[in-house]
C-alpha cells in the first residue's frame, strides 16, 4: 500500500495542504494501481511529467525523497521541499 498523508499544518503551496482545519485525511492506494497508469519505477518520462505539473501548479514535492524509497520517511513530508525527512516514528 502507498499511503499519502494530508493536513491543515502544511503551508497552503504544499502538496499535502488540506483546507480543513479540524481533519487529516490518510489516503490508502495499492501499490499496483500505479503500474495500471504506467507509472512505475523504470519508467522515469511519466514520472518526470507528473512532477512537472505539480511544480507548474505551484505545487512541487519532494520527489528525491520518493525516490530514496525509504518507505518510513515518505508517509509524512517535510514542510518545506528542503527539509530533512519527518522522523514522526521517534
């Protein structure tokens, strides 16, 4: 399972920005269901356009910390793109 977190505490141009002040969603995916849109791993094209878009929106993420696969580290992102990852397990 990917799980995507998203809250009031990020700032508005963050990616997992949530305009509702008194909730935080988690969103549960399989990891399958990617590969069903062609994003996956080797295929770095649709994963490069993604991020652009995001970034085109005003609203870029860290997709170096994606990337690392650690899995532990990209359930909660940073508030900031250059942020060190969220040790939220400590």
């Amino acid at each position: 399972m990917f799980a995507n977190v998203f809250a009031p505490c990020y700032p508005p141009a963050h990616s997992k920005s949530l305009e509702d002040p008194d909730h935080f969603y988690i969103f549960f995916q399989p990891d399958f269901s990617f590969g069903l849109c062609g994003i996956t791993r080797e295929n770095r094209e649709i994963k490069t356009a993604i991020r652009r878009r995001f970034e085109e929106g005003g609203r870029p993420y860290g997709g170096d910390l994606i990337d690392r696969r650690i899995e532990a580290e990209i359930y909660m992102f940073p508030m900031h793109i250059d942020d060190a990852p969220v040790r939220w397990w400590e």
